[in-house]
C-alpha cells in the first residue's frame, strides 16, 4: 500500500530537479563575441562623441545600452521578472536604436 501511495505522489508530484543555471556555466564563444562589440561600440561611441549628430549620439546610446542589457541577462543570475523587464527593455531600446538608424539614412541620404 505504501509503494503504491508513493508511486501515486511521483506521478501528481514528481521531485523538483534542482536545475542549475546555464549562466554560471562555462561562457560560449557568443558571451565573448557580445562583451568585445560593446566594448567596441562604447569606444567609437566616446571617441566619436564629438563628431557625431545628435541622431548619431542617441543612435550609439540606445546600441550600447541595448547591447549591455543583453550582456547583465548574460552575465548574472536574474530572477524570472527580472529578466522579463530586462528583455522587454532590451527590445524597446532596440527599437528606438534602429528608428534612429532609419532617420539618421533619412536624413544624410535621401532628404539631402
């Protein structure tokens, strides 16, 4: 009877299996790939700050903010809504950067 009980609970109730998180595991070529384009971009951003547009300085801000965003999701050990608002945070900056992208062609190229 006791058998069966428990052979009851694991099919309602099974154990939890104690996952571990992947991004404490070992960092894939990917995590280095995105650590050196912001650290790229947040260079040409600090050197070209001069140069550049106020379409060009926000265009660089979003990227490299989009592009740290994805790499704290990568790095540390967020909660589930954490992470949830750091995803969406990500995209809405994504989204602002490539508006700016789409003006900055506008107004260099086509409006002349």
């Amino acid at each position: 009877m006791a058998r069966q009980y428990k052979k009851i609970l694991k099919k309602i109730k099974p154990k939890e299996k104690k996952v571990e998180s992947a991004k404490k595991d070992k960092k894939s070529w990917s995590y280095y790939i995105l650590a050196a384009f912001l650290a790229l971009t947040a260079v040409v951003m600090v050197l070209g700050w001069e140069n550049f547009t106020n379409i060009n300085r926000g265009l660089y801000v979003f990227l490299t903010t989009t592009l740290a965003i994805n790499f704290a999701r990568r790095t540390y050990d967020l909660t589930p809504t954490q992470d949830l608002w750091a995803e969406r945070a990500s995209y809405a900056t994504m989204a602002v950067a490539t508006v700016l992208f789409g003006l900055n062609i506008y107004v260099q190229h086509i409006n002349g």
